[in-house]
C-alpha cells in the first residue's frame, strides 16, 4: 500500500515536481507541474500534501471543485495523492490564519517541497505582489506502484 510518505519520498527525488489535476465546469481535466510536498497542517498538525500556486485556471477550478489529485513520479515509480483542497491566500481568506502566518506557511510550502532561499525577504515580496495561494490537501486516497 503506497502512503502519503511513500508520495513525499517520490516527491524528494524529483525536487518535488508533482502533476496537479483539477476538474474543469466542462468535466474535462485541467493539469500542470508544481513543487510540492508533505508538512504539517497549520491548525491541525496533521500531516497534508502543499502546493503554492497562483495559476488563474487552477485556483478558479479549485474554488469551485475542491476534488483534485496530485501526482508525483520518478522513474516507473509514482504515486498519487486525490483529496479536498484547502486554499489560503490573499484572495482565499482563513478566518484562523492571518497575513502573518500565511506568509510563513507559504515558506513551510516551500521547503517541504524541497526549495531553499537566500534571501527570505524577496521571497516573501514576490510571493506578496504575486498574491500566491496555499493549496493544503487533506488525502483521501493515496496509491501507486
């Protein structure tokens, strides 16, 4: 049985390059390459898959279908993560979670996806002037080979 783990672990050999499937209002598929990885929930503490994006397609599906799968691969190998998106953003407001922690959980996105940065500042500003989203799945279902 393949676990969320087991997605992470594809996930890091392949500098968490992952293929994010969302439902377009037609039925149709809608897919893209993000970085993603597994961290802890900033309410919960459980552990889920985050991505952060602002790619108008995929949010405008999101907000609207919250269903989607993420697949991540290396080699033959592969293993997919299918559950409900939580997104957080400027344009997606928490109740629970203010500008400050919001700017913090996209840098926790970050590096769990395996990224690192000199310069946290600019990090933050650009994700700030590109009003990026934090997308926290809750899986569902986890299977692969």
């Amino acid at each position: 049985m393949t676990s969320l783990a087991d997605a992470a672990e594809l996930g890091r050999r392949e500098q968490g390059l992952a293929v994010v499937s969302t439902l377009r209002a037609d039925d149709t598929i809608q897919s893209s390459l993000v970085n993603a990885g597994v961290l802890s929930h900033p309410l919960t503490g459980e552990q889920v898959l985050g991505f952060v994006t602002y790619g108008r397609v995929k949010l405008a599906n999101l907000r609207v279908r919250r269903q989607l799968a993420v697949t991540f691969r290396s080699g033959w190998h592969w293993a997919t993560v299918e559950g409900g998106a939580e997104l957080v953003g400027p344009d997606d407001a928490h109740p629970e979670i203010d500008s400050e922690r919001l700017r913090l959980l996209l840098r926790e996105i970050f590096i769990a996806a395996g990224g690192t940065h000199d310069n946290w500042a600019e990090y933050d500003r650009v994700m700030a002037e590109q009003r990026r989203t934090a997308v926290l799945v809750r899986p569902a279902r986890v299977y692969g080979n």
